[in-house]
C-alpha cells in the first residue's frame, strides 16, 4: 500500500508541477496579448482582448482551480501541513519578576 501511495504522489506532484507552470506560462503570455493589443488600438484589439477575456482565461482558471485541488489532494495524502511552521514547540517568554 505504501508503494502504491508513494507512486501515486509522485504522479500527482509531476502532474501538479506542469499544471502549475502552464497556468504561469499562459498567465504571463495573456499580459502579452494586452500589451499587443495596446500598441495595434482599434477593432483589432477589442477583438484580441475579447478572445483573451471570453476563451482564454475561463480555461485557465478552470485549469488553475484544478490544479489546487490537486495539490491539495496530494498534501492530504502525503499528511503535510502548509500552515505548520518549525517544530510546534514555543519556548516560554521572558516573565518580569
């Protein structure tokens, strides 16, 4: 059972990885068309802005959405802690005596 868990989260970080950096990758190439679309001006870009507001980005936050689930699911699985910081353990204050 370990071994099949241990590969699955091998897959499901993989998978998470390249999610992830696709989301970036079109995330940061969507600026790109803004700014083309500022520089050309006119009906082209309206037209550009619209293809990139109506198609693109309801794929991308779909895919992003996913993609967080996914990683969550696989902190689950792996027991990990996001919020966690250190070893858990607080040294007490200073008390004035």
């Amino acid at each position: 059972m370990k071994k099949f868990r241990d590969t699955l989260v091998k897959i499901m970080t993989t998978v998470f990885g390249y999610g992830i950096m696709i989301c970036l990758l079109v995330g940061g190439l969507s600026f790109f068309g803004y700014l083309a679309a500022l520089i050309i001006g006119g009906e082209t870009a309206e037209l550009i802005c619209q293809v990139i507001y109506k198609k693109i980005y309801p794929v991308l936050v779909l895919l992003s959405t996913s993609m967080i689930v996914l990683g969550l699911i696989k902190m689950y699985i792996c027991k990990e802690s996001a919020f966690k910081g250190g070893s858990g353990k607080r040294k007490p204050e200073h008390a004035d005596n």
